[in-house]
C-alpha cells in the first residue's frame, strides 16, 4: 500500500513503466519540467515504492533508467497509482509536508510543484509559506523567495535541524515516535496509517537507525545516565539526521568558547564516544561541533542528580540569579519559596543547560507546552515576569518557561497541601492490569494517595461519591462520560505520567481540600540512614570549623603569587600535600570560568583532588586589590580570596556541606558584605551558626 507519493514521483514511476527502454535523466526532466538533479533525488525515494512490487530500478550510466521485473507486478504498481488520490492534508500538515520538502531540496523548488505535491492551488500554497515562516522565525530560519527562482529554507544548517527535530516531536508524541522508529530499525511494518508521520521519518535513513541503534546499546549502559524514551529516541534521531547530513556536506558550527567551556561538563567524554562510535560505524569525520549539541540532548534529557561535585561552587553565578528568580516568584505569588532546597537545586541543574542551549540558539521542544499554559496559564505568566527581570539580556522561549513553571507548580503544591488525592481507575484488560496501574500511579505520582479499581458499570453509580477534586483515570474511552477523565495505556509511557502529574496538579492547585496529617511511625531502618547521614554532616562540619583559617596576604604582584603562599600555608597545616598540584588546579579553575563573583570583592577559589587530605574552607585578605576573571566573563576587583577544598573521593553528606559553604557567601547582602569586610571571629561564628541551622533543618 503507497502511504505518501507525491505527484513527481508518481509521474516518473508512470513515465518509467510505459517506456520499456531506459530513458535517460534528462528525457524525464524534459517530460516533468524540472531539473536533473531533483529527478536524481526522487528516484532514492522510488525504489523503496518499488520493492513493495518486487521491481527493482536499474540505473545505466550514459544509457539511463529503467524499472526492470514482472510485467504483472509493473501492471499491479500502474493500477495502484490511478486509484491512489492525493487526500486533503490540513493546514498544520502542509507546513509540515513544505518543510519536509526544502529540508531534502538541494536547489529551489518552484510553486508549481509544491501546488502540485499538496494538491492545492499555488495562491494556497504562497500563503502556507508566509505562516510556516512565522513558524520557523523562532529558530533563525526564513524563506527565501524569487520569482523564477523558486523558493528554499534560509538559516545556518544547526536551524534546519532544530525545525526538523521540533517538527519530528511536535508530530509524533513520544510513544509514536518511539515504537514507529522501533518499526522502522526493525522493519517490522512498510505501511504506516498516517502519511506525514511516514514523510518525516523518510528524513532519516532507516539503516543507518539501526546502526546508531545497535552501537548505543553497547555505550548506553554505561552512561550512568536516567533518560527517558523520549530522550533517548530524540538522541537516536538527532545522531542519525546529523550522520545523513554530514555525507551530504552539511556541517554545523558553533561557538568556540562553548566548546571550550562544555569540555568541563561530566558529559563530555560521553559525548566524545559517541562521536568516535559514529566515525568508526559509519568511516566518516565528525566536526568537534557536534559534541555540543549531543552534549545539549545529554544535558536536557539527564535526570541529574548532583553527586560528586561542589554543584554551588561551580555555578555560584547561576546560584545567585536563581535565588533572585525564587525571590522574584515569592513576590508575583505571595507564597515562602525560599527555603525550598530542591526547588533551588532543581532550577540550577535545568537552567545551566538551558542558557546554553539559549544562547548558543540551540531551540528545545516542550510537548506539554499547551497543556502547561491552559493548566497553569495565571503561573506561567507570572514565570514569565519573573524570568524577564532575572535574565534580562536573554531572550527565553515559551518551551523553556514551561519547563520552569513545572518545578515552580511542583513546589506551589507542596505549599498548598501534601498528596492527599484519590483516583478512580477504570480498565477493561482485567484485574491484574488494574493493580498493575494503581501501583504505577502510586508510585510515580506522589500527589495520589489513594486508588480505587472500578468497573465501567460501577463508574455511573458512584456518581454522587466522586468529588471534583478525584481524579478519573481510564484505559478505555468512556461514552457517554460527562465528566472529566484522562485516558492513559494500561503500562503508562513516561509521557502519559506528566500529563497525569500535570491533571493531579492542577487539581490540588484549584480545588484545594483540608488533609488531615498522620504521623507515620519510624522504622528502625529510617532511623539508622537519618543519623547516619548526621553523623556524616557533623564529622565534616567539625573538620571545616576546626581547620578554618582567617589571613591578611602582604602584597603581591599576581593572584598566582597569592594562591601559592595560600597552600604553602595550608601543606604546613597538613590540609593539602603536593602544594603545587593543588596551585596548578586551582588556577585552572580560574583560567577556564572566572572565580570573581560579580558585584562583589570576593572571588571563590575551589577544586576536588586527590591532594586534598581535609576538607578546608579559609578566608584571605589583600592588602591591595587585584583584577580578576569574574564569573560572568567580566574582570572583577576583589581583595578577599575564598578557598574552598575537597578530597577527590568525599561523601555525599561531605559534599553538601561544601555546597552549603558556597551558598552562605552570597545567602544575602549581610553574608556576602561579612566575608567582604567581617573579622576572623565574626566570620567564625557566623560558619558556627549556620552550619547549627543545617544540622537542624536536616534533623526535621
């Protein structure tokens, strides 16, 4: 069955089977009226056509072409062509259909031909090309048009590729675009029921899927990393659209100060072996740019969790915009957000990729964008100002403030009320599905505490029971059905656990109920991690305060003078050994981000080595002021040197308390003014008091 054939091809496939001889390639563009080289192009696509019908087309140099097989079989083709009538694509579909189309154009194409693709009228298709330009605006692309001349997509190689990537998500919603990739590696199916999912997909060749494929299964287990199918299929397709390019000459560029500070990233060697795999399956070279946008899906798709490093020392920037946001949002909504710890560790791990990803134009695709902006339109515009006062220089897509409103609406709902939902499920496939499904909404939704398992019939009945605030959850379409529900598969893709997370949210969010709070006991095991997990802050927080070191530096000529009489100081007290090592890394730091802290005096030194003995934060006046890298890329004047260390192999509890450390220099305009101008005491005592805090808040 031809699923998409567009009028060109169905007339070169016609031509080809009257003429019983070759006929040469520019005979046919004669006959067809368009250039050779686009006759080239569509006769790759053909052949798949043909092998449905056991023909194969035979190309002779210097002599031509021709469609070689059973008389029957070319006859079956011919009658299958007349019947096959060209449906009526929407408005959203034709764009979809032109982007395809220029995307794979190696030259302009003429209106006509377009007209005659879509089946519609050239004064349609002239305004089809004004709205797909509105579309394609947002990422740097335009239409160039000449009359003549024809028409072709505009923009660096890298927007062509983010149109197509948006275009592939915004289509195929990720279980469809997960099991119809999976059919098309596997050949599992030739024919596909909707015609434009089938046309995007042609855009990636389906034998090199499957190679991608099959190598990332020996790489991906050892990536240590939590992706979800989605993510992981976008991955797939993103490296098989950039290998299909890259043969045809279409390199992408980028930034090479980016490339430079993304070699810092823990998923950089990732990265890199993912290109050395793709250079060795497919005997091509890959340019260093391509690292930074698999660098992009890596850092987007990671569920991180951010272990093994001192997440506020390297970010500390970032930190202090993201507090200002938080601060920003306590202000629009009226509620204490403050003191949140993992909605401000949350934002940080989402926002450092996405100011990449926003100022290198990189686009990202958000498929609960809608349902994001109608369920939670008064919060998304609140996100919104909030966004355009912190980060005034960027300018931040609606896809990225949706992602922002999801963990500013997580946490609102935490504020409003604890998980005290209900949900009424109804499924058709049986019990034991049932179960299975109220366990999975149990567990992945923490905003449902309660499941019932109903049946259709019982539904109607418990009318009167089921309140507005319950959640209706079905595996089958309920006719008839007045009320709300939400339809999901019996197993739950990743996708239909947002969009039931986004339904439980947005009922708690509006109709708010009083929940009684039951204090559950304490298992002997809870008990054992809690102070175990203490225990492991105290020892290193009594290793920080006993081991701080408050010093006035005499003048020196660089900060390298400095920061070798620092850990001259620091190998007598036993803290560091191997001095210089520890120099050499701390100055490394600085050379590739900044360590000035912007609107400040203070700069923050810090780096993890297996020359590091102790855990050790110490403070070091200036008696002259120097000029330093700022973290922001501006030089700072500072004369107060923060040095914060950590041993290579530390705890998780040992590398919160640094983070902690980090956080406290910029809290708020009284800490950071105090480690600006504060005494060795005051400074102390100031340690003392907040790590009393830490402790406290960690034991409630």
């Amino acid at each position: 069955m031809i699923t998409f054939i567009s009028s060109r091809e169905k007339m070169i496939i016609e031509a080809l089977i009257v003429e019983q001889e070759e006929i040469t390639i520019k005979e046919l563009s004669e006959k067809i009226d368009v250039s050779s080289r686009t006759i080239q192009r569509d006769l790759s696509n053909i052949q798949s056509i043909l092998d449905s019908y056991q023909l194969k087309l035979i190309r002779k140099s210097g002599v031509g072409v021709q469609i070689i097989g059973k008389e029957q079989k070319k006859q079956e083709l011919a009658q299958q062509l007349k019947k096959f009538t060209q449906r009526e694509y929407t408005l959203e579909e034709r764009l979809t259909l032109i982007l395809c189309i220029l995307y794979e154009a190696t030259e302009p194409v003429k209106l006509y031909s377009l007209s005659k693709d879509l089946g519609v009228s050239i004064s349609t298709v002239s305004a089809d090309l004004t709205k797909l330009e509105e579309q394609l605006r947002p990422v740097q692309l335009s239409i160039l048009k000449k009359r003549g001349y024809g028409v072709e997509l505009s923009g660096t190689e890298n927007a062509k590729r983010r149109a197509i990537s948006y275009a592939l998500s915004k289509t195929l919603k990720e279980e469809g675009l997960f099991s119809l990739i999976k059919e098309k590696i596997h050949q599992k199916s030739d024919t596909y029921e909707d015609p434009i999912s089938e046309r995007l997909i042609q855009l990636v060749d389906r034998e090199k899927l499957g190679i991608i494929e099959e190598a990332m299964k020996d790489l991906y287990p050892d990536f240590a990393l939590s992706m979800t199918d989605s993510a992981y299929v976008g991955l797939i397709v993103h490296l098989a659209l950039a290998i299909e390019r890259i043969l045809q000459g279409e390199n992408i560029t980028i930034d090479k100060a980016y490339l430079k500070q993304i070699a810092l990233e823990p998923e950089y060697p990732i990265a890199k072996s993912i290109i050395s795999m793709l250079e060795d399956c497919f005997q091509v070279d890959i340019p260093e740019a391509e690292v930074g946008y698999i660098m992009m899906h890596l850092q987007g798709s990671k569920l991180r969790q951010q272990e093994g490093g001192l997440v506020a020392a390297t970010n500390i920037e970032l930190y202090r915009q993201t507090k200002k946001l938080i601060e920003e949002m306590e202000e629009q909504t009226g509620f204490h957000l403050s003191n949140h710890t993992s909605l401000l560790e949350g934002l940080v791990t989402h926002l450092k990729p996405a100011i990449h990803r926003i100022e290198q134009n990189m686009g990202i695709v958000n498929p609960l964008l809608e349902e994001i902006q109608s369920n939670y339109s008064d919060l998304f515009v609140q996100v919104e100002i909030a966004v355009k006062k912190v980060f005034p220089k960027l300018q931040v897509p609606k896809e990225e403030i949706g992602y922002l409103v999801m963990h500013f609406g997580s946490v609102l709902i935490e504020v409003l009320s604890k998980g005290d939902l209900k949900a009424y499920v109804i499924c058709s496939s049986g019990i034991g599905t049932s179960k299975l499904l109220a366990s999975r909404l149990l567990r992945e939704i923490p905003e449902i505490t309660e499941v019932s398992n109903i049946s259709i019939f019982e539904l109607n009945k418990l009318a009167t029971t089921i309140t507005d605030r319950d959640l209706i959850i079905s595996t089958i379409y309920l006719q008839d059905f007045h009320r709300e529900y939400i339809m999901v598969n019996p197993f739950l893709t990743a996708e239909e656990i947002d969009q039931v997370q986004l339904y439980a949210r947005r009922k708690m969010l509006v109709q708010k109920a009083p929940s009684i709070v039951k204090e559950s006991p304490v298992t002997v095991d809870a008990l054992t991690e809690k102070m175990q997990r203490l225990g492991g802050y105290s020892e290193v927080i009594l290793t920080v305060l006993s081991n701080f070191q408050f010093s006035v530096l005499k003048e020196q000529t660089t900060a390298r003078c400095y920061i070798q009489e620092i850990c001259a100081l620091l190998e007598e007290r036993q803290v560091i050994a191997e001095k210089d090592m520890i120099v050499g890394a701390l100055l490394e730091r600085e050379k590739n981000g900044g360590i000035g802290i912007p609107g400040t005096r203070l700069a923050l030194y810090h780096t993890r080595s297996k020359y590091v003995h102790k855990p050790s934060f110490t403070v070091h006046k200036l008696e002259s002021a120097i000029w330093i890298k700022g973290m922001d890329g501006n030089d700072v004047k500072v004369d107060t040197l923060l040095i914060l260390l950590s041993p290579e192999t530390f705890g998780k509890a040992g590398l919160e308390v640094l983070s902690f450390i980090s956080t406290l220099i910029i809290q708020n305009e009284q800490s950071t003014q105090l480690f600006e101008t504060g005494e060795q005491s005051e400074i102390h005592s100031f340690l003392a008091t907040e790590f009393e805090r830490f402790i406290r808040e960690n034991i409630n």
